[in-house]
C-alpha cells in the first residue's frame, strides 16, 4: 500500500488513476486500456522526478521521516551475512533503541551499530522511536572496543532524532555517555563509516558517526536540533519549524558544501520509501568503495585522519 506525502499529491492523483485503469484491464482486454495505463505510468515518473529533483529542506525532512522509509533493521537483513546480535552496556542495561552486533560484509568482518526506530505501533515503543538512553551509547562504545581488539572495521547506520531527553536519562548520565561514545569513535584504531539512512539528530547521532568517513543518503537530513526545537528556541513558536529547517542547512547537498559530511548517496526518484531494496543495495556498494582504501591504513593514519577532518570542519566556509 502507497503512503503519499503531502507535496505529492499530483503524484497521488495520476497514480490512482492508473489503479483505476488496471482494475478496469483485469475485466477489459482492451489494448486502449493498456496504452492510456503506460501513459499514467509515464507521467506518474516525471511528476515524481521533477518533484524530487527541487525539494524544500522541509520537504526533504518529510521524506527523511517517511515511516515506510527502510530501517537499520532493513540494512542488517540485507547487507550484512551472519549477523549476531550483542546485547547490555555491562553496567546498567539493554536499550534497543540502539541496536549492534558483529557479522560479515561482502566478506568482511565486521560490527554494526545503528538506531532502530521501529515499523509499527509495538516495534516503536519497544526502540523507543530510536532515541537511546544512555546505556545504548555506552553499549556502542562496548562494541566499539570489541571490533578494535579483533581488527573490525565499525559501520554505523544513524536515523534517530535525537537522544532519549527525559528525566530517567539525565538521571543515568546521558550527556557523559554520549560524549564517551563519540570519544570512542575518535580514537578507533580501525576504519569507521557512517551512513545518515533518515534523521541525524543531534548528539544522538554525532555519538556514533564521529567517523572516517560521514556519508548520507540524498534526502536525508543531519540536524543540531530538530526544525520544530530550532524554532521554540529562537522564536518562541514551533510553527515556524520550516523557517528553521530552511536557515539551518540540515540537506545533504548543504552538509557536503560545508564538508561536515564526504559523500551524498543518491536515492531511487522518489525516495528510499519507494524502491527500499534498491536503495539498500546502493548504500551498500558505496560503503563497500568506500571502506576499501580505508582498510590499508594503519591504526594511527585511520586517528590521524579522522582527526584532521573533523578540525577542519569549518575553517573554510
């Protein structure tokens, strides 16, 4: 079943008549049907296509907030082989809104770490919308430490809005705990990707993608706040979130420009939502490049490296 966006409704509209044409074909074998169902199609296509190729940031954070939006759990399934997954901080507890465990990637070893937002009504409550508490970074950082005493490179899949923000988190040190997990991606000894598959939020995302290499997907979006926080803060009316989302550059084309991210990956016109195994697999072929000559530096190129990059984060904009 589709799911339409409110900016797609022309989309909506040709589709849905292109429903009615083939309900009509499975009782009529006229070729007239037919031909007027491939004519829908094709406008269908270049309504999406001019759509998507001039989205508003508020748009864009539509599209990164999709519910049909593929989902850690979705990039596991499909991307990674024997994967097993790795539960509890040691100290406090399990939090599943971070989600992480060791497999193989196209034959490469290695640890996975992503939020998990969740796909229904149970599945979001029980990963709390993907925003962890602070025993879910210090599970990250355990993790972590695991994949540089084997030699494993780190893949970290962020989409959350933000850390867990309530009273029980600050009371268990959720500041502390997500500033140790971005210390620990700083100091790995081994290669570490991040991929922006939806939302990037805040401290909640930096946590695990202080990484060697940031990549996002095309209608992703990374915030310091999400829009509808910006505008309480700045102008004491949440209604202005689409002002906010506009003034704070959270696109991917926006981050690339100020090099706070490396790569941009391209969606199926459309969105992820759209064409998810399609969109998986892409991701997928682009960590695989971009991990490869990541694997022939030793441990303290790998920290030099990040280092320099996130110092310069800034200098020249």
């Amino acid at each position: 079943m589709r799911s339409y966006l409110d900016f797609e409704k022309p989309v909506a509209e040709i589709e849905a008549k292109a429903d009615e044409l083939r309900a009509l074909l499975a009782t009529n074998e006229s070729p007239g049907i037919s031909e007027d169902i491939r004519r829908s199609e094709a406008r269908a296509e270049a309504a999406l296509k001019e759509l998507y190729s001039a989205l508003t940031p508020w748009q864009k954070m539509m599209v990164a907030r999709h519910p049909m939006r593929p989902h850690f759990k979705d990039y596991v399934t499909r991307l990674i082989e024997d994967f097993t997954p790795l539960s509890g901080d040691r100290t406090f507890g399990e939090d599943e809104a971070i989600m992480a465990g060791i497999g193989r990637f196209r034959g490469q070893s290695v640890a996975v770490i992503g939020q998990e937002k969740g796909s229904d009504t149970e599945t979001r409550l029980r990963h709390n919308f993907g925003m962890a508490m602070p025993e879910g970074y210090r599970k990250a950082v355990r993790i972590m430490a695991m994949a540089e005493r084997f030699g494993m490179p780190v893949l970290s899949f962020i989409d959350t809005a933000g850390a867990y923000p309530g009273i029980a988190a600050e009371e268990r040190g959720q500041a502390e705990a997500i500033a140790r997990s971005t210390d620990a991606c700083l100091g790995l000894g081994v290669p570490n990707i991040s991929v922006i598959i939806g939302e990037g939020g805040s401290g909640g995302a930096v946590a695990i993608a202080s990484t060697n290499r940031v990549m996002m997907l095309e209608h992703s979006i990374y915030t310091v706040a999400s829009p509808e926080a910006s505008a309480s803060i700045l102008w004491r009316d949440s209604g202005r979130a689409q002002d906010a989302a506009t003034a704070m550059k959270i696109t991917a084309q926006d981050l690339l420009r100020f090099g706070i991210i490396d790569t941009i990956i391209a969606e199926p016109i459309g969105g992820a939502h759209r064409l998810p195994e399609k969109a998986v697999d892409t991701v997928g072929d682009t960590v695989e490049n971009v991990l490869a000559p990541l694997l022939a530096l030793s441990p303290d190129e790998l920290r030099n490296q990040r280092s320099e990059k996130f110092l310069a984060i800034g200098r020249k904009i």
